[in-house]
DNA sequence: TGAATCTGTGAAATCGATTACAAATGTAAA
DNA sequence: TTTACATTTGTAATCGATTTCACAGATTCA
C-alpha cells in the first residue's frame, strides 16, 4: 500500500494524496474528505523511508548510552523521551560500550539523515573529532563534557557536588579522607577529585594523590581499592566514591573487615541509584536530577537542529547532597 | 557526495560504481580500482536511507527492551550485538516502558523496512495482535514468551527454576515457604508460581493461594509484602521471589526487624544481578544464560528474516541455582 | 467584458541508491 | 573473416514519498 494506491483509490494525484497527508493548505474539503476515508479505510500509513529520502530528515533524536548495565540512564532517557516527543521526535537509542569504532559507527547514522541529532551520555571521541562533527550536526553532551570540545552540555556542577560531599565530611569531623574515583568518564572523575582536592585544601587539610584509587567501575575493584586504603599507614575515615556501586563496594569491604560503616568510617557514593536506599546501611549520596538532565538535552539538540549556528550552551542543573546512614552526621 | 559525483569523478557511470560499492563480480580490474580510488579520496559513504528504499531492507535488528532500570537487559543486549554484527547486522534499542502504545509504534519499523526483524525481550501484546505480526515479520521473543502467541522464543525454563529453587528450601527443612511475584511480566511469572506451587505439591506440602503476593518491581513493595508474610498466622521461614531487586526488598525488611537472613529465614532471588554478589548477605538466586539468550535470539530471528515461513523454535537454555548466604544449606 | 488575481490540482522532477535490460566490446570457434 | 558467446558497461526504471511548476477554472476589480 502506497501512496499511488491511495491516490488512485480516491481518483486524485499522488500530489494531491501527499498535501493531505501533510495538512497542507489548499486542498478543497470534499477531496480531502474523499483522501482520508480511503486513508482509514486501507489503513494507509506513509513510508518512512521514502519520506525521509525526499525530506532528508528523520525526525528522530539518537541516544548514545557507553552502557546498558546503569540504571542510572533510565530516568534520564524518560525525560529524554518526553520532552521529544512534546516536539514530535522520536528516540531511538544505541549502546556504544565505550568503543569509539561503535560511537563512530552510530554517528554516521547523522550523515544518512537516519537521525536528526544526537543526545551523547558519553562519548569515547576526542575533542577534535567531536568539533568536526558538531560542525556539521547537531550533537549534545549530557553528564559528561569532553574538554575542548565546543558542544552545547547539560550537566551538574561535578566539581561543586565532590567539594560540598568532602565539606560535609569534615564538617563533621573527618581529617582524612579518601578517594575512589575511576578512569571511565574523564570529565566527570576529573572534575569530581578536583572538587575534593579544593574542599581539603580550603579547609586547611593536606591533600595527598595517594588518597584516591582508581577503580573500575565494578564493586570488586571498590573493595580491593578500600582495602588499599585501610592499609594505608594513615588510613582514611572516611571515603568519597564517584558512583553508588563503587560506594557499595567500599561498604562491602568495610563491613568484612568490621569496620562500622556510618561511624568508624563514613561514605559518601554519587547518582543516588535506587539501591543506596535498601543498601544496609542506606547510601549518602549525590543526586543528580536525572530527568531534567534528559529534558533539557533534548532542548538544546532540538535549538541544534532548527539552527545549527546557535551559540553552544552550557547548562548547569542543581545536585542535591541526600544524607543516609552511612554517614555519621554533624560532630 | 553521492554515487553520482562518484561516478562523474571516476568517469563512470552509477551502475558501475554501485557494482563496485556490492563487490559484485564483472567489473574489469583497472575500473574497479579508478572507483575505488574516488571513494577513498572522497571519504564517500553510500546513503543508507537511498539503499533501503531501493532494496526494502536494513540490515538492522530492532532490539525491544521493556525498561532501562534493569541491567539484566545489558549482557543479553551483548550477546545480541556480538552474533549479529558476525551476520553483518546491526542494532537499534528501543524501550517500550511497558507500553503497547510505543511498542506499537516502534513495530512500524519493520512495516516500513526500517528494522529487519525484531527482538522483544517483553511484549504487551495480546496473541492476536502479536500472530498477525509474526505472520507479516520476523518477530522472536526472548526470556518472556506469550501465551498463544506462535513466533520463536528463547529462554529458560522458569517452571523448572522455581520448582528446583522451591524444593531446594524444602530439602533444607523449609516446611512453610513464601513467595513474592509480579504482575509485570505475565509469562515468566506464572510459570514460575507454577514451579513453586508442584514443587510444595510434590513433597506433600500444602499449597496456599495466600503465601503468594505480588509486588510491582521496586524493593519497597518488596518490603511491604515480606511484612505481609511475616504478619500471617503462620508465617513463611523462606521466600521465593521472582526477582532479585524483590529479593532485596525483602531481606531489607527481614533485617529491619531482626530477622537473620540465611539463619531464621532463607530468600532465594531470580536472575544473578551484580548486585547479590555484594549485598549483606550476598543473595542466592537464580542465574539465565544471558548473553547466550541473546546470540540465540539473534539466530532465531536471522532464520526468520531468511525465511519467514521456517518453523517456529522455542530454545530452552539452561539456568543456574547460585547458593550464597541468603540461604541456610542443607539441613 | 476583459484583465488580473487566487485556488486547487496534477504532471514531473527529485532524494540516493539498486538492478533489469540493452548495448558495446572482446574472445574463441568455425 | 564471420559467427557465436561471454564479458563489461551504461541507460533508464524503480523504490515511496515531497515539492516545484504550470495550468485550468473561479473570483475580483476596473
């Protein structure tokens, strides 16, 4: 069933079939009439693909995500999805696996016109090759930043949320604090130990490298890195983790040894995933506001893709620092 | 750039240059490298969206996950991506949210030959709408089947899990045992009550209705449902959920008022996720072949696209019961 | 009434590829 | 040197839509 059919069905021109389907202005109320009964009559649909050759446009937004196994993008991708379907997008969604043959691969669905932009959790590429290709396509950075590269960003104020986290720690008391970190999500870890860095620093306290492991982001590797940490001659007590599942890691590995999570030693993870609040003990946490972070993404790549020379903006949301009992509270 | 520029710059024409993009036979050695030449030069890329007009095929299979807050879906999805990209096929994600308003909407993909075939991995389909899809499409489904529904699927057998998980906490001396289910995911879920119900039957046990509840899939209805078993007159010394989050939940609740997990009550959980490797206790549950339920799924639906009329497959794989402490051992 | 303007419609070009078919060339056999 | 046949190559149709442009008929204005 094509277009020619329907035209033929109703005795008009495929034009004609077409201003119809399109709202179009200008076709007399009884063709148009006579259009749409055969439309519903043979359930009619358009073809995509035809359509999208002619127009060279898709009205679909791609999603990359580097992952599949964080929760974390669920909420993200629900904000995502509403607001782009308010403008009459679609979503489709692929995994890169933080491979940038895979990321590149995706991209190209861009210069086929299968896409009409992209909303990046993460990308893999370096700043040089993202700068070529938001020249030509409207491309977005949601959570992460790739550093030089000038793309329009929602994101949290990474750095600020470490600095209040460790703030909160020696408000309460602590003089040594530790670090888990990573080496996945540059701009996020990068900024997140930086915050660390200034909190102890401004508040007079020595920082020292030494104090932040580099973990995967696996909950093993927390646990080997915690280990590191207590068996540092001055061992923290207290420790800052980039993600919730290296926080559980480090709780796992505290508990096993028996150190009292909450008193003896105190975490602090990031994203407040659901299982910081059925973890024994519950998480303190940073949160980030997962569903406007998709919202707002969609808005800049739509600003992108009506005007593809609009200034690139760089939107900050507020974070939230949620206390549980893996902190000890004020001393 | 087109294949016209292509052909113009190699002084050929779009056939031969098409020939050459197809590896197909017949083109003279000497003409051949002059167009192969130009593309390198040119960095050109044939136009997906012109090629899958003109040959109503993608080479895409669309991969249809109910939700992105499970990382069950992350190593299926591997699986997946691994066999398909060894057929030369890639992938598109599309989440339904459990809507058969977006599934429906995503299945017009395949009507507009913009997907090959599809893997559901949960359908809100009814039968019918689903057979009359399946008749038109290559559809398979994986870890979720529907009941009356004739297309190919792959999973476990869920029966047999909980029949095997259930007389596991028999034989450790479990006489009254619980069981916290779902209304999510119809197929699995029945069957799994099934298991658990002939597995009491068959040790003599009684079956009751009333030790079963259903939970949406958030830990805290977990929560609220273990306080329900616990507040019966006879309360339960082990429970069976149907997944490992509810597993949480519950062994959340039993610790919250003092019940010792894996001592005064045992909690088996379905599905191994990462995280009952490191709750307190580390959680049993039972584990799915994941990525294999992914490559056969892949293999299914390639068979179907060859060969939309080959007999439809159901694969049982192979599950796991994984011990941890959430269980007692044998009595 | 005739010229000017508007409306509504359809024919045909177009998007970027593939492919059926025809034509041109080359090669081998008679 | 033909003829027959295989090998290469190109022309044009095609996939399913949108859109430009021309044209016919209706309407307005002088």
């Amino acid at each position: 069933m094509t277009i020619k059919d329907i035209a033929k069905l109703a005795g008009v021109s495929v034009a004609t079939v077409s201003r119809v389907i399109n709202d179009d202005a200008g076709v007399a109320e009884k063709l148009r009439n006579r259009v749409l009964q055969v439309i519903k009559e043979t359930n009619y649909i358009p073809n995509t693909v035809g359509r999208n050759l002619r127009k060279s446009k898709s009205d679909m937004i791609l999603v990359m995500l580097p992952t599949l196994s964080n929760p974390f993008y669920a909420k993200i991708l629900k904000g995502i999805e509403k607001r782009a379907s308010e403008h009459d997008y679609g979503i489709l969604v692929s995994v890169t696996h933080h491979e940038s043959r895979i990321e590149k691969k995706y991209l190209k669905m861009l210069q086929m016109k299968q896409a009409d932009g992209v909303i990046s959790l993460f990308s893999t590429l370096i700043a040089e090759e993202l700068n070529d290709l938001a020249g030509k396509y409207p491309i977005v950075q949601c959570c992460e930043y790739t550093e030089g590269a000038h793309l329009p960003y929602v994101m949290i104020d990474n750095k600020k949320a470490a600095y209040e986290a460790t703030k909160y720690f020696i408000s309460s008391g602590h003089k040594r604090i530790g670090m888990i970190s990573g080496s996945f999500y540059e701009s996020s870890e990068r900024a997140r130990e930086q915050g660390y860095k200034e909190a102890l620093m401004d508040s007079g306290l020595p920082f020292d490298e030494g104090y932040i492991f580099k973990s995967n982001y696996k909950p093993e590797s927390a646990m080997e890195m915690c280990r590191k940490l207590l068996d540092m001659p001055e061992p923290p007590t207290a420790v800052l983790t980039v993600s919730d599942t290296l926080a559980i890691g480090a709780i796992k590995y505290l508990k096993s040894v028996g150190v009292e999570v909450g008193k003896d030693m105190d975490v602090i993870g990031f994203d407040n995933a659901s299982i910081t609040r059925v973890y024994d003990p519950t998480i303190s946490t940073v949160s980030q506001p997962r569903y406007d972070l998709g919202t707002v993404s969609v808005d800049l790549v739509i600003e992108k893709i009506n005007n593809l020379s609009t200034v690139n903006k760089g939107i900050i949301l507020p974070h939230e620092l949620i206390l549980r009992e893996s902190t000890r509270g004020e001393a």
